[in-house]
C-alpha cells in the first residue's frame, strides 16, 4: 500500500488503528495525521518493533481492511 492510499484511508480507518494499537495516545495520532512513516516510527517507540516489522503489520492491517471489504 502506498502513502496516498493511507492518507486516504487514515481517518476512515481510524478507529480500527485506534483498537489495533490501543496504548498510542491522541497526541500519537495528531503526528501520525495520515503518514505512513510517521506511524512506521511511532508503531517501532511505543512498541518496540523493528522498522520491517511495523511495514508488515501495517500492510496486513490494510489488506485484511481490504478483504473485509469484500466479503
């Protein structure tokens, strides 16, 4: 997934990233605003994944979004 589709998709999507990743706070979400490598940077702080890490999570999250969709 690319970064416009993120931006795209980011509040749409927000409350689910919300439950996804419970402990960022408000302020987290502020930064992150839409960019993907932003919440690759906060996603690898706050939960101590490695770069690849967060990039994989982030692209199952949007593509098991997509597959619900559908469904």
């Amino acid at each position: 997934m690319n970064i416009n589709e993120v931006r795209g998709k980011f509040n749409e999507l927000k409350g689910d990233f919300k439950k996804k990743w419970g402990e960022l706070t408000g302020d987290d979400w502020k930064q992150v605003s839409g960019s993907k490598d932003k919440l690759l940077g906060i996603l690898q702080q706050k939960y101590g994944r490695t770069k690849e890490q967060a990039q994989r999570e982030i692209d199952d999250f949007m593509k098991d979004d997509r597959d619900r969709k559908v469904s």
